[in-house]
C-alpha cells in the first residue's frame, strides 16, 4: 500500500471513529457507550505525523508540564532509533480499525524495569481508550513494568489504577508529585 493510499485509509477510519465518538456524545445521559475495541499495531515511519501530533498536542504538554515542543524533522530521527532499536516495543492503539494513540515501551539499561507510555489523541478522550490500551499493552507483553504520572493527571492516575497498575512510588519533581505504578502478569 502506497504511502498516500495508506493515509487515505487512516483518515477514512479515523473519520469513522469521530463520527462514532459523537454519537455516542448525542446518546442520553445514563446511556451505555459501546466497549472499545482496542487493537495494537506495531508502530513505523509512516505513522510519524500521527505519532508527533499526539504526542506534543498543546493540553498533553500542560498536564505533562513540558512546555518544550520537538520540532518534527528531530522527532522523526528519534522516533526512527525508536522503531529500530530492539529494546522497545512501540504499537499504534487501534480502537474499531481507526488509529487512536500510541503506546511505547521503552527498555534502556538505565532502567530496573520497562516503562510504559501511552498516548491517547486528544479527539479521542474520555471514551475510556486509555485503560483499555493500557490493559491490551499489558497484556501484549506479558512481564512486569512500570508508568509514571503527574499526580495532578487525574484521568491517567485514574486509568493505571483501573488497568491494574499498583502506586510503588511517589516523588516531588518542583511544584508536581510525580508518581510510579507498577504492573506485573
């Protein structure tokens, strides 16, 4: 598939994911929205733009408190050791076919255990996406890890805790508390 039918694709499905996501925004209150049907995808160049955009979205920075943007032609050079380097697993979150986010594993030496980081784009929040990706990448890879979360992250707090992830750890980074959870099989 040529790079620009593949994008053609893409934005089809995620024209289909926004259009169920309203949907289920216009249901009455109290109405159950569908389960999400999160698949993984390993990550390549080609999901770059996707990738960088979700990742460097101006609300994700605040909460995050990294003012500092990438510039892309930086970002794709990183992202490129990234998909290459065989200690990290990195796959795009799928919900019903449309790509949703990403989740990286990162493994360097530096490291006791991997750490988990997952990217939900913005459009496609507070559908309970986030929890489902964290459990699916949990149960993708099948050995302990850990994520890291700004305390004031409430809905990342509140998504680790439900995927299963146990507070190990706590720290004052500045004016934040930043912290650990751990997952194991």
């Amino acid at each position: 598939m040529s790079s620009t039918s593949g994008r053609i694709a893409q934005a089809a499905a995620s024209k289909a994911a926004e259009a169920a996501s309203k949907a289920a925004e216009a249901a009455p209150k109290g109405a159950m929205r569908p389960a999400p049907r999160v698949t993984l995808r390993k990550a390549a160049m080609a999901d770059a733009d996707m990738i960088w955009e979700w990742s460097f979205a101006t609300d994700l920075r605040l909460v995050m408190q990294a003012p500092r943007v990438v510039l892309f032609k930086d970002y794709a050079r990183w992202l490129a050791g990234r998909i290459a380097d065989r200690l990290t697993a990195m796959w795009i979150i799928e919900d019903a076919g449309a790509s949703v986010g990403v989740a990286l594993i990162d493994r360097n030496d530096r490291q006791a255990l991997p750490r988990l980081t997952v990217v939900i784009g913005r459009r496609f929040r507070r559908r309970g996406l986030g929890r489902r990706a964290l459990e699916v990448t949990c149960e993708q890879w099948q050995r302990p890890l850990i994520a890291e979360v700004d305390s004031t992250n409430v809905a990342g707090v509140r998504s680790l805790e439900a995927a299963g992830f146990e507070r190990t750890n706590e720290r004052q980074l500045g004016s934040v508390l930043r912290c650990t959870y751990l997952w194991s099989p």
